[in-house]
C-alpha cells in the first residue's frame, strides 16, 4: 500500500481571461477548482496507473469541505484531520491573449502540534510494515521545520519505507532522517547541498546520497533526471515529447519511482518510470492527470546510461 501525506493543500482555482488588464474588472473566460497539494497530485498520478493510494490531509472551513468532498466525488477516501484555520486556495490567472500565467498562493492553514500528533497516529493507525509513505509540499505555517524528519523516524520504526519532496530547511532535515527515496530537482539539490555543491550535476545527487537518503531521485525537467543509490548512478534522458503543462511533472515523476519501487524493481528501472511518468505528465492536457499508455510509450523511448 502507498500513503500520501498533504499537510497543506489547496483548492486550487484556475481562472482564463481573454486579455488581462491589471487595475480593470475582468470576466473570467472559464474557472476551474480542483484539489491540490503534492500528495493529492502523487496520488492521481499513481491512480492512472492503475495503483490507488491513501490520502492524508489537513484540511479546515467550508474550503476544506470543498476540497474533500471533490475528493471523495473522485473515489478517494481521503483520510482529514480537521484543522481551525481555512485551507487556502491557490489561484492561477492566465492570459490567454500573450499565454502569461501569474499564481496567487496563499501560505495555508496553520496547523497545530495537536494536529501533527493526530496526523502522525492516523498515519500509523493505516501504514503497515513494508508500505510506502510519500512526504511531500511545503510545510503549512506551525509545522516546525523538523516535522519530516519526524515522521521519517517514526516511519521507519513501524518498518514503513518513506519518500520525501519538500524544498528548504524541511529538506535539510528530512534528508538528514535518512528517507528511502528523496526528490530534488536541481535547484532544490543545489540549495539542499549549499555552497560545496558541485557543479556536476552526478556528484551533486552522490552528494546528496552521501548526506542521508538511502536513494536520491534528481530530477531536471525536460533533461530527465539521475538516480543515486548504493547500487550504483543512472542517467535518464526524457523522451522528445511536445510538453503541454509540466506543472506537477515531478510529483508524477516521484508517483513512477515509487511504483516502481513498491513493485522490486531494480534502480535503473525505477528511473526509468519517474522518468516515463514525469513526461507523461507533462504531455498531458488539463482533462486528465496524464495517461497510462503515454507512460508506457515513453518506458521504451528513454535513453539510459549507467555513469558509477
Ligand atoms: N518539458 C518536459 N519535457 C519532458 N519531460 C519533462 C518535462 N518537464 C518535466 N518532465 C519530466 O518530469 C520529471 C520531473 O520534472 P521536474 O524536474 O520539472 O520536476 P519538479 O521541478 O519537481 O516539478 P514540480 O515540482 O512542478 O512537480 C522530469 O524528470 C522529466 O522526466
Ligand atoms: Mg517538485
């Protein structure tokens, strides 16, 4: 079983206009609202292909009622701790007229200690031994910096596998937890490595590797991504495919790494679905979170070089 933990989602609204005028009133030319946040995504992704996860979220106010019931309208069972603050909602504005994007975040609903531990016994209460838990976003306002790292150790003695994708101080520590899979993208590895970060970017994933997670996923957009283990380091490139919206790419690309693991497969083959999801993703039109076959296709067209 794969659990997902989202302790600041969003339900995001995505507004079109014609032509943006800033310091006019504008009419929406379409609005959408769909649930968001790290896990939430991770979780869609693993859904199409053919693998349902458990979604764990703090969520709170009418926006946070919203945003599960969506969920459960999806099929989800998403499993809350009810939190007092409102969750946010996250805006995107896009211009159709010059196709420029603005996102309007909002920092989230605080959470509380209380709210962690229910969280962290809810967790416990539905992982078993030899699952998967994927960490991932930004830590909400009240979640101490070392809330990962946490969760990583308390993980780990209940023999659940973890995977970590968060950004900043979250990272440092998380990482230093010793999480069995951690996903940077290059810039999150070059901040995570600070100043001795080396330029290269495969002794940059060893460096990370060396620093506490047992796997380093290093992901670089439309340049595929790395893989360090102790096993040995892989390069992926992406497969030439024409990307509509990579937002969310790499929460697709950690989706294919964990399916890949949670199935025994070997390191270069859980590489090479991050990598094979990852782009599916970000070939994916708005209607669906990204496609099983496209997926699949792209398992075949990946170019893979073994460098240690
Ligand atoms: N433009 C693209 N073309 C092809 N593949 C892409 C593209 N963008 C992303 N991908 C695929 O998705 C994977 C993850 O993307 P990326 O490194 O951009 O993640 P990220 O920065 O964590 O993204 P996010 O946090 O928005 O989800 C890449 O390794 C690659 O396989
Ligand atoms: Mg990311």
């Amino acid at each position: 079983m794969i659990h997902t933990v989202t302790l600041n989602p969003s339900l995001d609204r995505t507004l079109h206009y014609d032509r943006l005028q800033l310091g006019a009133v504008n009419r929406a030319s379409s609005v959408r609202v769909e649930p968001s946040g790290k896990g939430v995504n991770v979780a869609a992704a693993l859904r199409s292909l053919g693998q349902e996860a458990t979604i764990l979220l703090c969520a709170g106010g009418a926006t946070g009622r919203a945003l599960i019931d969506d969920l459960e309208a999806q099929g989800y069972k998403p499993i809350c701790v009810t939190v007092a603050e409102e969750t946010r909602s996250n805006v995107t504005v896009i211009d159709d007229a010059s196709g420029v994007i603005t996102k309007l975040n909002e920092a989230g609903a605080a959470v509380t200690i209380d709210d962690l531990a229910a969280l962290e016994r809810l967790l416990l209460e539905r992982a078993t031994a030899g699952d998967w838990c994927v960490l991932s976003g930004s830590l909400p306002p009240g979640a101490p910096s070392d809330t990962y790292a946490q969760l990583i150790a308390v993980l780990h003695a209940a023999g659940v596998w973890t995977a970590l994708d968060t950004s900043g101080e979250a990272l440092v520590l998380g990482a230093q937890a010793g999480p069995d899979l951690c996903k940077p993208n290059e810039q999150e590895a070059r901040e995570l490595a600070g100043p001795a970060a080396p330029s290269d970017v495969s002794a940059l994933a060893r460096a990370i590797q060396q620093m506490g997670p047992r796997r380093v996923l290093l992901t670089r957009g439309a340049l595929g991504g790395l893989w360090a283990d102790d096993e040995g380091l892989w390069q992926a490139e992406s497969p030439a495919i024409a990307a509509v919206n990579p937002v969310g790419a790499g929460d697709a690309a950690l989706a294919g790494a964990v399916y890949a693991l949670q199935a025994g497969q070997a390191p270069q083959e859980c590489l090479r679905w991050a990598v094979a999801v990852g782009s599916a993703k970000a070939a994916a039109d708005g209607s669906t979170y990204l496609r099983h076959a496209t997926a699949i296709d792209n398992l075949r067209s990946i170019a893979l070089r073994r460098l240690s």
